[in-house]
C-alpha cells in the first residue's frame, strides 16, 4: 500500500491509498478461504468449491467487497501514521476502477485534528505556591507507618470505639427475617460507619458470648426498596473483641519497617520525602495556574464531534467507575432522576473545556516544535512498568506499536505544560 497526501482544507485532509494487484489479489484469496463454505455449487460438497467455479456463477466480483474490506482495515491506520494524521472523524472514501488483475486507488477525505495557532503563552503571570512541611506532618506520617504495623489482639472486656467486633447476625422487619441481613463471623470496627446508621453505637459494650438485639431505621433512600424507612431488629452473637496494638515508635520498629537503623534517620528520610512531595505539589498548582491562564486568554473553535467523543469517553469512564461498584450508568442515572441527554447536557462544559485544553496545548507543542525522544519514552515506560509490577518490554507488548503513539502524544501535552511553566513570570 502506498499513501500519499493531496490536501488539507481547515480540519479536511484528503490522501490516497493506492493497491497493487498482487494486494488485492491476495486479499481477495483471504475473501475466498473465509466465505467458502457459505456457497453450495452443483457438483461439489459445500465449502468445497474452487474459487473460479464460484466466481463463474456468481460473478467475478463476488469477493471484491471483503477483499476491499479487509485491505481497508489493514492499512488505513497504518497510513495514518505514515502520514501523521490524527483523525477526529470516520472517513469518506472513493474508490477508482476495481476489476479482476488489476490494483486501484482509494481517495480518503476526513476530519483531522484542528492546527490552532495559540497566543499570549509565553510570560504568563503567576503566584508563586510553596507547600511547607511542619513537625506535624512528619509527625503524622511516623503515626501512620505506626499504624499500618499495628496488630490485632483479642480482648477480655466490654467492646468500645475503635475495636473490631467479631459477631452473628440475622435481621427481621417485624417477625419476618428480611434477605440479606443475615451474617456469621462477621468482622466490624466499631466507629467506622460501615454498618447502617444507629448500629455500631450499640454494640458498644457488648461482651464475648453476650446476645444483644440492635434496633435501627433503615434510611429513607435506602437502596433496597422494600427495606427503605422501616424498622428492623437485629438479634446478634458476639464471639470476640479485638482492639489494636500499635507497635512502639522506636529505633525497631524503624529497622522492621525501612532500610534505616535508627527513628532519626527514618524521620530524616520521612521528612525529605515529604519535603519532595510538597516542592513537586507547588510546582504542579503552579502549572496549572498558568495553563488555566492561557487557556482562558485563547477563543477556538471546537469541532461538536470532538465535544461528543470526549462526552463518551467520560460517560464510559464513569460507567466504569460505577460498575466497580455494583452499578451501571443506566442505574446511576435512574437514581439521580436524570436521562442520558440531561447527563450528556451536565458533561458538555466539562468535555468543552479539556478539549479546548488539549487543542491548546498541541498547538503550542506544534508550534514550538516540541518533540518525544525515544530515550524518554523509554524512560516513561520504565517509571509504567514499575506502577503496574512489570518490565518494561513487557509493558510495550501490552500496549502494543499501534498505541505507543498516543503514549508519545500524551509526554508531548506534559511537555507543553512544562513549557508554559519554564516561560511563565512567577511573582
């Protein structure tokens, strides 16, 4: 296949694909292989039949089409990236002569992502942020690496705040048990609102073995209809009570839990990590402070197609979220008392905005001839490969050649952000 540029009007680029005979040839015996069995032909068993003898009775184009097809397929994005287009559109294709031994011609004309011509992003003003680290904050994160290493110890007295109750339940709305209210060896912390309003307060001081009937009122909106507004009576089974154990905040629990010997040199250690947090933290509002900036002094014209995909692609991501859940969108917009064109209506400021910031920063990039050197794909690969516990090479399989390209658009966007924030004047 051969590609080649004719045009581009505004957003509308017009290119060619061009086929040798031998490609279509070989596309139209893949045709055959594929649809054979499908043809019963006097003489021959089904599927059978020579690829002449069907297209003597059915025509000799009879394979054309699929052959079109898949040729289509196999290349379009290919020529795409040969010819670095970014198509915001499905295409409208023409085709020139097809015949029998012969090659032929496609002409595409399609949407490609606008060419925006920013201004005012160099200089933008900004404040200046600094995030300081306090002894506090230290402080609470030594709590929290205390925390995460406490243990749980079984304990011989009335239940409190903070204890994990292990217990029985069985729950009934008058004298009739209600499904799903019913439970053995189940594990609350009391104090964590897990369970429904009213009823981890009382099995505060509640004892190992003791029998003790909890009463609640299920919440107007509760999810489970026939449960909603009503009370009900859970008779339970306390077996054991269990309360946390921290562990002492010292020079060992310092060796067990990181590479330092001392509580000093873990503090130390915390504190530059905090430190480097809050630096990269500032920087980040900063950035973003200056892009809001330049986005705001930019009026574009956005392409309603490129509005609606970035519309589905965020229904899609929070149909994701939800499902992760237990829900879906539908069930989600049935709660809320929306349809999906007033949910669509409530996204539409949202996806205008990251589309606007997307065109902006491409433009800048474009402009400024920003550029991805396969040394830092590479190396943001390695940074992917150790979130998602893999190799590098592996995680170039996963993605796959074909959407490594958008890896290298998503480092080019950073990159111009960087830009803008290396540019701007901070007060």
């Amino acid at each position: 296949m051969k590609a080649t540029f004719i045009s581009r009007e505004k957003n509308d680029v017009k290119f060619t694909m061009e086929f040798a005979a031998e490609e279509f040839e070989a596309a139209q015996v893949k045709a055959y292989q594929q649809n054979k069995d499908k043809f019963q032909v006097d003489g021959f068993r089904k599927g059978k039949a020579p690829r002449s003898i069907i297209e003597k009775r059915y025509g000799e184009g009879i394979f054309f089409e699929d052959a079109i097809d898949e040729l289509f397929r196999e290349n379009y994005g290919k020529a795409l990236a040969e010819l670095e287009l970014e198509v915001i559109d499905s295409p409208a294709a023409e085709f020139s002569k097809i015949a029998k031994g012969e090659g032929f011609t496609v002409t595409i004309t399609v949407a490609c992502y606008p060419i925006v011509e920013v201004k005012d992003y160099k200089g933008v003003e900004i404040e200046k942020v600094v995030q300081e680290v306090k002894e506090e904050d230290v402080d609470n994160e030594l709590k929290s690496i205390q925390k995460r290493n406490a243990r749980m110890i079984i304990a011989e007295r009335p239940a409190k705040e903070g204890d994990t109750v292990l217990f029985d339940y069985s729950g009934f709305v008058g004298d009739e048990q209600f499904e799903g209210g019913t439970a053995e060896n189940q594990e609350l912390k009391l104090g964590s609102g897990m369970f429904i309003p009213g009823f981890e307060e009382q099995l505060v001081g509640a004892t190992p073995g003791e029998k003790k009937d909890v009463t609640v009122t299920f919440p107007e909106d509760y999810h489970a209809e026939n449960l909603a507004g009503k009370e009900a009576v859970f008779h339970c089974l306390v077996h054991e009570i269990k309360e946390e154990q921290l562990p002492e905040l010292d020079d060992e629990l310092a060796k067990d839990v990181s590479e330092y010997d001392t509580l000093e040199e873990l503090k130390n250690a915390t504190r530059e990590r905090l430190e480097k947090y809050a630096k990269a933290g500032a920087e980040t509002k900063m950035q973003d402070a200056a892009l809001a900036k330049v986005v705001e002094a930019n009026e574009i014209e956005i392409p309603a197609v490129m509005i609606e995909d970035e519309m589905d692609r965020m229904s899609q991501e929070l149909d994701q979220q939800l499902r992760y859940q237990g829900l879906s969108l539908g069930q989600y917009l049935e709660f809320t008392g929306k349809d999906m064109a007033g949910f669509r209506e409530e996204l539409k400021p949202d996806a205008e905005r990251q589309v606007k910031t997307r065109m902006i920063l491409n433009g800048i990039a474009e402009a400024e001839k920003i550029e991805v050197s396969q040394e830092e794909m590479e190396e943001e690969l390695k940074v992917m490969a150790i979130q998602y516990q893999t190799t590098a090479d592996k995680l170039k399989e996963m993605i796959g050649v074909e959407n490594l390209t958008f890896l290298q658009k998503d480092l080019k966007v950073k990159k111009a952000i960087q830009f803008i924030y290396e540019n701007a004047v901070i007060k």
